[in-house]
C-alpha cells in the first residue's frame, strides 16, 4: 500500500471521529480520538489536524521530539503511548499532557520526581497488561490496586485512569471480554478515594475495534492506521 494523500488521510479522520461520535451516542458517554501518529511525519499529523483530530499520541520518544521541532502538534494535545524507558522519562515529562503507558511504581517515581524538578505535575494513566503477554508492558491484573495506592503517595504525577492493549484476537467475543474485565477493573479503582488519583479516562481499543471498546465503556480510543494507513516498517 503506498503512502496516502493529504485528501485521503483527512477523510479517513473526518470518517473515523464520525464512527466513534455515533459508537459514543450509542453507549451514552463522549470519547476522544487519539490518533497514533507513529511512522508519520508533520505533514500527515496536520492533515489529521485539520480534519478535526485534537489528541495525538506518539509511541517513539526521539520521533515525538522531532515533530515537536517542528510543530506538528500545534493546538492540539500530545499523549505519550508506547513503552516509556527509564532514561527516556526526562525527554517526555513536561512535554506532553498525558502519560498514557505507566506501569510500574519505579517509573512513576521518575516522572514524579522529573516533574517536581520542573514546578509542574504529569499526568498519567496505568498500563493494564490485561491478557497477561510476556512481550507487551503494563502491571498484571492483580498488581494494580497495589499499584494505584504506591502512585497516590508519588509527588509530580496525577493518575487520569487506566490503558490497556488488549491481545489480538480473531473472534470478537475474546475481545469484548478483555475489554469487559477493563471496564470492571476501572470501575473498582474509581471506587478508591485519593488525592492524585482520579479514574475519568479509560483508554482501550484500536483501529480494529474501537468501536466496539466504545460500547465496552472506553472513553478514550487511539486510533492509527484507521486515519494514516498502513505504516511502512522499511522507512
């Protein structure tokens, strides 16, 4: 598949915010399309921008700091959403708005601490590795109350709620079912009462399944090849 067209990449988006504000109506509650912008460069993000995409989400650190340079983000908000490294927390706290991949007591202490060192606070979600895979992050099931009362005693971070990318499967049941436990865990933490922890944002589901993470409770959709394409891993 080639490299689409500005014109094609703004009818995808216009496409894909119009299936998420009716999937949305249908389960009663807004949602925010993040589009993942990997492997795409400024020209596409603005394309997307002006389609009506406000949320953007990068999974790459040294990709997100050359868009940046180039203001490819501009009046739009900018989510962290691939696996942060410890020594990469310093490039990404204080830059973007939302840490959507925190999933460990030890990285949220460093996004505190880069944080108080900056005057500010950073906002974050918890990684729910939600299908138990050995290859992909975020703490288990069982981790995340612990989780959730260590990030209440951390200074510099507001945890916003929870992510999870759930594993691929063929039969959507497998799926629903996946995005069902998240939903039951985010309904369980938001009954915990903190002073940096509030549970408004659920983000699941793809460009294969949003929709159907939309009707599971998600309010918060990151959506990548749905609006750019396929990505070209040889780039």
């Amino acid at each position: 598949m080639g490299e689409l067209s500005l014109s094609q990449i703004r009818d995808n988006a216009r496409r894909v915010l119009e299936r998420a504000a009716i999937a949305a109506e249908r389960a009663g509650h807004e949602v925010t399309v993040v589009a993942a912008s990997k492997m795409n460069d400024t020209w596409a993000v603005r394309a997307a921008y002006d389609a009506g995409i406000r949320f953007f989400g990068e999974n790459r650190v040294q990709e997100l700091e050359g868009k940046l340079s180039e203001n490819a983000y501009a009046g739009a908000s900018l989510h962290f959403i691939g696996r942060l490294q410890k020594n990469k927390v310093k490039n990404v706290v204080g830059r973007v708005d939302l840490i959507e991949s925190a999933d460990s007591a030890e990285l949220l202490r460093l996004i505190g601490k880069k944080a108080v060192e900056l005057g500010t606070s950073q906002d974050v979600l918890l990684e729910v590795n939600i299908g138990r895979e050995e290859a992909k992050s975020g703490v288990a099931p069982e981790g995340l109350p612990g989780l959730v009362e260590e990030a209440a005693q951390i200074d510099g971070i507001f945890v916003r709620g929870l992510m999870a990318i759930p594993p691929v499967e063929t039969k959507k049941e497998k799926t629903e079912r996946y995005f069902e436990q998240m939903r039951k865990l985010f309904i369980d933490m938001s009954a915990k009462k903190y002073d940096n922890v509030t549970m408004s944002i659920l983000s699941m589901g793809m460009s294969a399944d949003f929709e159907l993470a939309i009707a599971c409770g998600a309010n918060m959709v990151r959506v990548g090849s749905a609006i750019f394409g396929e990505r070209h891993y040889d780039r």
